[in-house]
C-alpha cells in the first residue's frame, strides 16, 4: 500500500513538472523584441586567410587589387543548436546569407547598439512550431566594410566595380567555402539573402546575379538604385529571365509616413542601447524617401507576373531597432509554413 501511494505521489509530481515546463516555454512572449544573443546556438568565426587574399605583395599585383576591392574581415557563422545533435548528425541545412552582419544578432556588436535580433526570432519561430523546415538555417553573418562610403560601393548599384566583386566574392568564395566546410543542403531553393536599406539591394542583386545559387532574398526597407531596377525590368522582358524570376522568393518591405502616421523626427528609446554608440539617428526621412525606388521594383515585377510579398510598416524607422520589431515577417516568409497569413496573425 505504501509502495503504491508513493508511486502515485512520484506521477503526480512527474506531471506537475511537466505541466510548469509547457507553461514556462508556452508563457514566452512571441512579440518583438526578440532574445538577445546567439539563443542557445554556438558562432565561429571564418579564417581570414582561407576567405581573403590576405597575403598580397607587390608580386601579386591581382591579391593587392582584391584586398582594395574588398578588405578581409571576420566573417561569422551562426549554428543553430540542432546542428550538433545526434539526431541531426546527417542532416543538411538551409543557409541564410545576412548583409550588415554585425548588426543582426548581437546588440552590442550593432553600430546603433540595437541589433535585428534576427537569430532570437529565429529560434523562437522554431519552438513555436511555426516553420516549415526540420531546423533553423545555419545564418552567415557578413559585415560590411569599415566605413559608410566603403559600404555604399559594396553594396552599391549594380554596375559598380565594388558591388560587383563583393557579388562576386559571395557567389564564388563565400558560398562554395560553407557549403565544404559546413552541413548546407545545395540548390538555389535552400540558399537565400536577406539585408537591409543597402544591404536589401544588396542581397536582390545577388538573386538577379547568380540566380542558379541564391533562390530567395529578403530587403527590409531597400534602398533600390537605378541600375538594380533596369535588371529587374531587363529579366521582366526576357521570356527564360523572367519565368525564372518568377521561381524565386522574394520579400520587400519599408516603413515611412503613411497618412496621419508619420515617423517621428526623435524616439527617445533609439538611445537606450548596449554599448557606448548611443547616437542613433533614426534616419526618420529615409523610408518615405526610398518609396518611389521601392513601387518602382514592384511595378517591374508586378509586370512580368512574379509572385512577392510586400509589407508596409506605417511610422517604420529606417534603423535597427525598427527593423527588429518586425524581422519575423521576413524569416516568416523565408521559412514559415504554407498558411503564412495564420502565423502572423499571431503577433498582432
């Protein structure tokens, strides 16, 4: 009797645990602002020298020019924790390239001292069930040169010598070096780009560049230029270019003034951040500025009936912390499961 009133008593308590377990994960909150950090996942960083031509000479007239072109710089990797389970021991997964790499995980990494969070949207889209992959992406975190000017040319217009080498370099050495070194499933369907304001052109670009690679881009208040929209509309008139634009995913989305909502000129919380870079301009003008670049893009793919998903954030700021407050609507159309309108709806 006593034997059986205590197994009784070990079940109950079993299932208590248990019970406070699912409410603890349940009772997150699923709203941005996301987690912080690398959540749970581990970050390497690439070896310069197997990336860059880091040794250049005067003898190597090709190295020098490379490293003007485009300046070594650490590349990370983000894994998520699924990559070093048994479980997922032979599992392949989908990459995720990321322009201003610095500014998406880590708040204290960010110019700003706000970061996107992406990785922090990430991981909880997954817990939540709410993706359709098996695992989160492994995200390669690329920063942008040391300087705006410098990354005005790399992520520049597409006929720019230094936007071109730094497509380049993404397509032809960035990519094939993750794809040896790392667990990545191959195809253009599991390799997708996502950036922001430049970094958004950026990351259409090399969709438009090396569509047999890059399947997917997401450009978070995109600062489209005028030789990345003549491409658009040259693969629009082109009967091969444009049935295989229509292939592709593509997310656009921008903030700005709206009607009576307007981006206001101070918010006060841009300058609560992690670490000591507490001016942050907000850039309040920039996304009713780049509105016109923007349904231009659309108008070209409205045209030659390519399917996208375009999203408007009235009273958007053009900065980080406004773009963390809504980095799961691109993850969502990335990587969501096919009722994607269910799962927003979840966070509003």
């Amino acid at each position: 009797m006593c034997i059986m009133k205590n197994l009784i008593i070990s079940l109950l308590a079993c299932a208590v645990l248990i019970w406070r377990a699912d409410a603890y994960t349940d009772s997150r909150p699923l709203l941005p602002p996301f987690p912080n950090g690398v959540c749970s996942g581990s970050v390497v960083t690439l070896p310069q020298d197997e990336l860059y031509s880091t040794k250049s000479s005067p003898f190597n007239l090709f190295s020098s020019i490379e490293n003007i072109m485009l300046p070594p710089r650490d590349v990370k990797v983000w894994m998520p924790a699924e990559y070093h389970k048994p479980e997922f021991r032979t599992h392949r997964f989908p990459v995720l390239y990321c322009h201003d790499g610095q500014n998406a995980m880590e708040d204290a990494d960010s110019w700003t001292g706000s970061s996107w969070r992406l990785v922090g949207a990430l991981t909880r889209l997954y817990e939540r069930d709410l993706l359709r992959i098996e695992a989160p992406p492994i995200v390669v975190l690329v920063p942008c040169g040391d300087s705006f000017q410098r990354r005005h040319s790399e992520y520049g217009d597409l006929p720019h010598p230094v936007s071109q080498a730094h497509g380049e370099f993404m397509a032809t050495k960035l990519h094939p070096y993750i794809m040896n070194r790392f667990r990545v499933n191959e195809g253009p369907e599991h390799c997708a780009a996502l950036g922001s304001s430049l970094g958004g052109q950026a990351s259409l670009q090399l969709l438009l560049r090396y569509p047999k690679i890059f399947g997917a881009a997401a450009c978070l208040s995109p600062c489209f230029q005028a030789g990345t929209i003549a491409a658009v509309v040259s693969k629009s008139i082109s009967p091969s270019e444009r049935e295989d634009l229509r292939s592709k995913t593509i997310y656009i989305d921008n903030g700005g003034d709206v009607d009576d909502t307007r981006v206001p000129v101070i918010d006060v919380m841009d300058h609560f951040t992690m670490n000591d870079r507490w001016w942050n301009p907000g850039y309040w003008w920039l996304d009713t500025s780049l509105q016109p670049m923007i349904d231009a893009v659309r108008f070209a793919l409205d045209q030659a009936g390519v399917q996208y998903r375009y999203e408007k954030f009235p009273g958007g700021r053009h900065n980080e912390r406004g773009w963390a407050q809504r980095i799961h609507r691109p993850l969502l159309n990335l990587y969501g499961k096919e009722d994607e309108n269910e799962s927003v709806n979840m966070f509003d």
